[in-house]
C-alpha cells in the first residue's frame, strides 16, 4: 500500500541537538545534530512501510506570513545558537543526499507546507503520516492522515487526538485561540485556561458558536460563568487572531507530486561522501 510520510524536521534536529553530546569534525564545527537526525532518517525510512517521503523544514522563524498581521508571533523565542544554525543547513543536505524530497519557505512554515501537501495528497487518495511531536500538527488528521510521534512511537487517529487532547482535530485551533500558545507567543483570551477552552468545546463546536450564545453560558454549569463572560467578550478580537495564528495554512507555495515524492534510495556512494565530508561515518555504522 502506497503511503506518504511528511516529516516535521525541527523536533528531531532540536531533538538530537541537545540530547546527544557534542561532536566536532576536523575543522572543528559541531555535528551532532546533523550526526543525530540523519540516524533518525535512517531509522524512519528503513522501519516504516513508507513508499513516499516529504521532509519539511522552517526558514520563516522571524518572517513567517502571520508576523506580517501580527508582529509578535514567536517573537519570544531565541535564535538557534551558532552551533546549530550552521548544522540546519546540513540536515537540509543530508536528507536530499538520503534521498528525500526537502521542502522550505521563508514565510510559510513547515506546518504549512506538510498541511499543504497533505491536503493535495489525500485529494488524490494518497493515506499520509504527519511525523513529528509538535500538537499543532494534529489538527490535519483525519481518516486519511494520521499523525506519528517517532520518539514515543505514538500514533494518532482522529479518536486519539480526542483521547489525546480532549478535543477534534478541527477544533485544535479553536482551542489555541481560547487558551493561547505561551511557545509561539498566540495571546489566546486573557484569564483563559486549558481547563476552560476543553469545557467550552465541549459544548461549543467553533468560536462562532461559542459567540453566538454566550448568553447562554450562565446556564450551563461551567464555574464563574458570569465572569466568563465577561473575559469571553473582552477578549474576542483576541480569540480570533489567535486562531487565525494557529490554524495552519493549506495554501503554501508547494506542490504534491506522488512521481516526485517516491522515496528511491539515494546511491550508497552519495550519501557516503557528504556525510564523509562532514566529518561523519553514516550513522548506524561503525
């Protein structure tokens, strides 16, 4: 059975990054970030029965599309540090030299372009495995997408981002628009927390309906309804670009191939000499 993998890239480099000690190479630049992804590549691809393979990555960390309505979206977070900005670079060409279609953007995310991709592939009846531990991502599952946590070997249907979650998928962005995001910086509604959002989807289906019948809320047995409502109606501009912040876009500038994305393995020899002149053995080899 055909089937897509479309890889989050920036959890496992982040991952690896920080989780393996450091590894220098002759000219002295650290590697081990590169050392440890290209080992994940390799894990993932000799593992799953994957017949097509998309590895998205993020250049759009300062000039992402939603910086443009909303400066401070991720304005909170650092820059890699030196010793892992040049090392990005490298996993882009590790994963082509492995043979893996690479897919990057400075203003859509990499969200954006798997959203984007998955959407094209399942319109043209491809089942897709969204790879990555970011939550965000499991608001494109749907019976013909699955989500995939490599690390945990946690794997998500839509009823398991329900257990998962507490909520559906499509309403993941409703939920970051109610409580925020703290790591992207999404403001969300000011006094509103997990515990909240959850209560409210559960009776609400989308913000619209949410505002649509806050008169509602006060007999509904939701604590502090009244004040509920209050912050509800001070914070509806708010909630809104919050969820627009945190809906992925399903219209980057990508384009689904199945003939383009079918996963051959690089010759041996290709892989073997970049990873030689980055000063590493391929992984998995001793």
């Amino acid at each position: 059975m055909e089937r897509l993998y479309l890889v989050d890239a920036l959890p496992y480099v982040f991952r690896a990054f920080f989780a393996i000690r450091a590894m220098y190479n002759e000219q002295g630049q650290a590697i081990n970030a590169v050392y440890g992804f290209a080992r994940f590549l390799l894990q993932l691809v000799q593992r799953e029965p994957l017949t097509h393979l998309g590895i998205a990555f993020d250049e759009s960390l300062t000039s992402s599309f939603r910086n443009a309505f909303f400066p401070a979206y991720k304005a909170n977070r650092e820059l890699p540090p030196p010793e892992l900005a040049w090392q990005l670079a490298q996993c882009q060409a590790v994963a082509r030299a492995l043979g893996c279609q690479v897919f990057v953007d400075t203003q859509y995310e990499a969200d954006d372009l798997i959203g984007t991709l998955a959407q094209q592939a399942t319109a043209q009846g491809m089942d897709v495995v969204v790879v990555s531990n970011d939550k965000d991502l499991m608001q494109l599952v749907t019976p013909q997408v699955t989500f995939y946590d490599a690390a945990k070997d946690r794997r998500l249907d839509p009823a398991g981002v329900v257990t998962h979650l507490g909520v559906r998928p499509e309403q993941i962005p409703d939920f970051l628009g109610l409580q925020g995001d703290a790591v992207d910086n999404i403001p969300g509604v000011q006094g509103i927390g997990s515990k909240t959002a959850l209560a409210l989807l559960q009776v609400f289906p989308h913000l619209e309906a949410l505002y649509a019948n806050l008169t509602q809320l006060e007999t509904l047995s939701i604590r502090n309804a009244k004040t509920l409502r209050q912050k509800l109606e001070a914070g509806q501009e708010s909630a809104f670009l919050s969820r627009r912040l945190a809906t992925i876009a399903l219209d980057a500038p990508v384009t689904y191939s199945a003939a383009a994305l079918r996963y051959e393995r690089a010759p041996r020899t290709t892989a073997t000499a970049l990873l030689a002149d980055l000063g590493l053995q391929r992984p998995g080899q001793s």
